[in-house]
C-alpha cells in the first residue's frame, strides 16, 4: 500500500525506496553513456581518415613505431566493443533492478541485479565503467540491508504481523 512517498509494510511501517531508484537510474543513465564511449572507440578504430592523420604524424617522429600505433587500434576496438556490452549489460540489469523495486516488490531480486550488474560493468568494462558500477553496488547493497523497523508494541500493529 503507497503512503506518499513511503510503501507500507506488512507491520504497517512505511519503508522509502528513493534512494535505491535514484542511484539506479543515475547508474542507468551513466551505463548509456559508457555505450557512446564505447561507440566512439568503434568510430576512431575505424575511421580510415583519422588512422591516416596519426600515421602522417607518426612518419614525422622517429620515435614512434606504425606498428605500435596499428596495435593502438586494434586495442582500442576490442575496448569499444567491451565497453558495448558492458553498458548495454549495465542499462538491462539496472532496469531490472530498479524495477523490482519500485513500490518495495521485490527488493531482493533488484539488490542481486544491481549487485551482478556492478561486477559486470566493473570487469568487463576494465574499470571504465567504475562510476555506474559503485552506484549499483550501492544500490545493491542497500536493497540487502534496508528492512522495516518492527513496530513499536504500544502502536496496536502488533495484530498486522
């Protein structure tokens, strides 16, 4: 049952969900992001005229080898392809997560998204995505710890557990 803001527990105590939906959303919003940056990497590994001006530059100083920078792109579109996935993981499981939670459902399932959602984004993403990675595994963790205050005996809910 909604009470404002607050959703009702089965004691008849109000337990507020907003930060949890907030750091979700926010971590959303960042996973997507991660993906535009990811999608920049693909561009920049792919993009001939831009491969064309570093190799121009690179024949004008000596200490610069064309193999390392062909070895530079190449890492760069296995990072674009990483960060990809990563975020497009980090954006399914943050709506997952967040809406489990919203009107307190199933707060459970939505702190073990946000949890796997963190340590995919973490790894996958080679700490990139470390900022949507700490707000899910803050969100996380608090879906884990927040619980109902019990009801105080003097209040007559003590019938409602």
């Amino acid at each position: 049952m909604i009470c404002g803001n607050y959703y009702f527990t089965s004691g008849g105590h109000c337990l507020k969900r907003t930060g949890e939906i907030t750091l979700g959303i926010i971590g959303i919003i960042l996973s997507a992001l991660t993906t535009l940056l990811g999608m920049g990497f693909r561009w920049i590994s792919d993009s001939e005229e831009f491969k064309s001006v570093i190799f121009d530059e690179a024949i004008n100083d000596p200490a610069v080898n064309p193999e390392d920078i062909d070895m530079i792109f190449s890492f760069m579109a296995g990072a674009g392809w990483a960060l990809i996935i990563a975020a497009v993981l980090g954006v399914i499981l943050g709506i997952i997560g967040v809406i489990s939670i919203k009107g307190n459902k199933h707060p459970k399932l939505a702190g073990l998204m946000f949890i796997i959602g963190a340590v995919l984004v973490g790894i996958i993403s080679f700490g990139i995505g470390f900022l949507p990675a700490l707000l899910y595994l803050i969100a996380g963790i608090m879906c884990f710890a927040r619980k109902p205050s019990l009801p105080d005996p003097s209040d007559g809910h003590l019938e409602n557990l």
